[in-house]
C-alpha cells in the first residue's frame, strides 16, 4: 500500500497537492492490459483487481472487467486498484499500441509498403493516392479504440478520479487554475501545413481567407525538396500576425523509421526552426515516436492526434487538453484532417467538424483544425472550408470560445503549469506568470456529479459568489449516437 500525489490531477487543474493524494494498492499483475475504470472509461496498464486483457478485440463493455465494480462490491478495499499517473501516460504517449493491433500482418505489409508508396506518390494522380489510402484503412470504423471521432478518456478519467475525492467528503469543493485565459470555456486553433509548390503559392489567398472572419493560424512549412521556400514570403506570413512553424524535413514518410537516421534528420529541423524563427513543429502525415520527442528543441509539437483512425499511423493520445511530454508541449489535433474529410470519407459537409467541436466544447478542450493550402484550391472543398470558417467565427463572437494561435496557446499553458494556488484569509489567489488572465475556479458535487463553477473576475475565490459561473462538466459519454455507423460512414 502506498500513498502519494496524483501528478496527473495536479497537472490536469494545477489544484494544491493536498487534493490529489490517494492510497494505492500495489499491482498484481506484472503485464499491463486493458480493463474498464466504468462503462465509458478504458484503461491500459495494471490493476490489482480483476485481470486486464492483452488485446482489444470487438465490444469493449463485454470483454473487459470493469474495476469500478470490483472496487464498489468489495469490503477489503483499502486502496486506489491502479496507480492514475501510470495509466494517463499509457494513452496519452500511445503504449496501448501494442494491444489494439489484432492483425500483425497487416500492420507488417503496412510498414513494408510504405516506403514503396512514398517512393512512387510524387508521380501518382490525386485518385491513385485516395484509392492506395482508403485501401490502407480499410476497416476503420470497426476500431474499438480510440473511440470515434473523439476520445476524452484521459479526461473523463481524471473527472471520474476528482469526483471520487469530493465524494470522500474531506472537502466540499476542490479549486484550481481554470483551462483557458480570461474565463474562455474552451479553445480553438487553426493550422495550415504546406505540402506542395502549389499549396505554397495559395498562402497568401488563405492567409486572406482567414483575415476575412477574423482568424489567425500558423503555417508549417517544409523546408527542404518539396518546394522553394522564399524567405519574404515567411517575413510576409509573420508581419500579418500568422505563425511560421517547421513541418517535417521533406516529407518523405521516413523521419522515424531508424532512430540514428532520425537524429541526423532532427538536427537539420531544430536548424531550421532557428533560422524561420519558429518554435512550433508538426511532422508529415502525422508520424509521430513519442519516446523520441527529447531531441526537439522547440517548444511546442502537433503531430500527436486525438484518434487517427483516418491517418496512416493509428492510435491517438486519448485526450483534448495540452499536455507536456518532457519539456516539448503537445497540442494534439482534435479534429479530423480536411483530407481525410473530403478524399476519403467524401463529405464536403461540416458536419463531422461541428460533432467533433460539441464534444471538445463540452471538454472544455482544444479544437484544433489542419487545412491544408493543397487542397482548398478547388472550388467545392474552399467553399467547405469558407463555411467552417463563418461557423468558428459565430461561436467566437458568442464570447466562450477562445480563438487563439498556436504559440499564443503554448505561452498560456506553460504560464498556467507554474502558477500555484495560494490559501488566504480573504480565499484562494493565483500566483505566478500570467495570472492576471487567470480564473480561479471550482470543482464541486451537485446531486452527486461533478460541476465546475468559474469566476468571471480575477479575485474571485468563493465559489458561490456572485460574479462567478457553473459550466457543465462531461462526465460519461453515450458513444453510440457518434460511432461511425451512426453517422453514416462505413455502411
């Protein structure tokens, strides 16, 4: 039995420490596996109740053990069945991997063929690379996990684990540093990577595009074989208040396939990353090795996604908060890619945008959006594109939503890891870098499930007093209404 601070918890709200201590059952199985933390949470990693299971094959609510209902139908409980902080790491860097691939040799001729695609796409028509990608991710929408089109396990975990310590009764509301600056309830970020000579060429028509409703994004640039990259057209990005971030070395599919290979390559990006003054990276095509993200030297990355059933590299770091791996900040995609929206799910709504959007809202998450220069050229997906832009800039002036860029994100959120709650007689400041546009808030049970109230004022810190606010938490997710069936996608 050990006793210890949930860092997860503490990370996650920035709460005083003394709220996320918990008592630990040492774990009786030396092999993690997957098991149920209640209906709507899988966890990977060990329990010292029920037996996890090695692989995740068909419905989740059948084949795994659920803990919460060990937890609750035994006497002799005296501790926590699974150490949090073991678990949210496990989803977030992706080690559930090696349990979710039931089909070994797909997965082998996948890491076979790949080099042979990216060796003959240059020469191959728009069709032809449709056709070789939805062939490759066949059987998508039969995933289990990650849940589709977005997962908040981690953040229903850490939800489920705050509500359990208000119901211990050892304090009746539990404060912390809210999300997002200024009161915002939830956080939006456009990105623009650029594949090609002609994406290249269509920057500053995006660029006007965005302006036109009121956005700013960022724009990854890769810097070497692609295209020409025309160091006044970066000063021009930068001087209309864009971003300028490195994408990749060439975007040739192989920056991690050898990791000796991979640091020659990182050292060249690191260089351009000085040299285009950028402090954002995302890799081609989303690749992604999340152990070798310590040979980065920028601040912030965006190649981790939410659930990439519809990239190349599968998995998904189950989450729609920032989080740090090491001293890098990963702003996972959130979103689907518009690629994958129009070429291989061949709709040219916003549907799936704005589903994806009510989810991560009710997170109080980032919706973080790709779209590519590349392919908003033709007329029909610019227009899609024009539409998602209209509704983003409604919810925007609503005055909830938080539009930001990238850097300005990473600013906030490394401002909002240092900051600390500090208990006074008047009640609970924030102290630290930035706390000017911090909210304290509160975490507390309102008929028995968690609630969120927020101060719309800096100073504020009694939970129930006016000038303060109750935002609605997510708690547990009904996923049937948004599988992939559901919506119409894999009939």
């Amino acid at each position: 039995m050990t006793s210890d601070v949930c860092k997860s918890i503490v990370e996650r709200y920035r709460c005083p420490e003394e709220f996320a201590r918990r008592r630990f059952e040492s774990a009786n199985h030396s092999s993690p596996g997957f098991f149920k933390f209640g209906e709507d949470v899988v966890c990977y990693g060990r329990s010292s109740r029920g037996t996890p299971c090695s692989h995740l094959n068909g419905n989740l609510n059948r084949n795994l053990v659920d803990v919460w209902n060990l937890m609750q139908a035994s006497a002799e409980a005296t501790g926590f069945p699974f150490d949090p902080d073991e678990i949210v790491n496990n989803l977030r860097q992706e080690r559930y991997l090696a349990g979710t691939h039931s089909n070994a040799l797909k997965a082998s001729l996948a890491r076979i063929g790949r080099p042979v695609y990216y060796l003959l796409r240059p020469a191959m028509p728009a069709f032809l690379r449709a056709y070789a990608k939805k062939a490759h991710l066949a059987g998508w929408e039969k995933t289990p996990f990650p849940r589709w089109p977005v997962d908040t396990t981690v953040d229903l975990l850490l939800e489920r684990l705050l509500e359990l310590s208000l119901g211990e009764g050892k304090s009746r509301d539990i404060p912390f540093v809210w999300f997002w600056p200024d009161g915002y309830e939830s956080c939006a970020v456009m990105t623009h990577d650029v594949e090609t000579a002609a994406g290249r060429d269509f920057i500053r028509t995006l660029m006007d595009l965005d302006e036109s409703r009121g956005v700013k994004a960022s724009f990854q640039i890769v810097p070497e074989e692609r295209y020409a990259v025309d160091e006044k057209l970066l000063g021009e990005i930068r001087s209309r208040n864009f971003e300028v971030n490195v994408h990749d070395l060439n975007h040739d599919g192989h920056l991690f396939d050898d990791h000796r290979e991979f640091l020659t390559r990182v050292g060249k990006i690191n260089d351009y990353g000085r040299r285009y003054k950028a402090i954002g990276y995302r890799s081609g095509v989303m690749y992604r090795n999340q152990d070798w993200y310590n040979a980065f030297e920028f601040e912030y990355d965006m190649s981790v996604p939410n659930v990439a059933h519809l990239d190349p590299q599968h998995g998904g770091c189950c989450t729609v908060m920032p989080y740090f791996i090491g001293n890098l900040l990963e702003l996972p995609l959130t979103t689907v890619q518009d690629y994958a929206l129009f070429h291989i799910l061949k709709d040219h709504s916003i549907d799936l945008w704005k589903r994806q959007m009510e989810v991560i809202e009710r997170q109080h998450g980032i919706m973080s959006f790709v779209v590519h220069p590349d392919y908003v050229i033709a007329k029909r997906d610019r227009a899609t594109f024009e539409t998602l832009l209209d509704y983003l800039a409604r919810w925007r002036d609503r005055g909830t939503l938080w539009f930001a860029l990238p850097g300005e994100v990473n600013r906030w959120w490394r401002q909002r890891s240092k900051m600390r709650l500090i208990r006074q007689e008047s009640g609970w400041t924030i102290h630290g870098e930035g706390s000017e546009r911090a909210r304290v808030a509160f975490a507390y049970l309102r008929e028995g499930k968690l609630a969120y109230r927020i101060a719309d004022v800096p100073g504020t810190s009694d939970p129930a007093a006016e000038g303060s606010r109750e935002v609605s938490v997510m708690t547990s997710m009904d996923w049937r209404h948004m599988s992939p069936q559901a919506a119409g996608y894999g009939d």
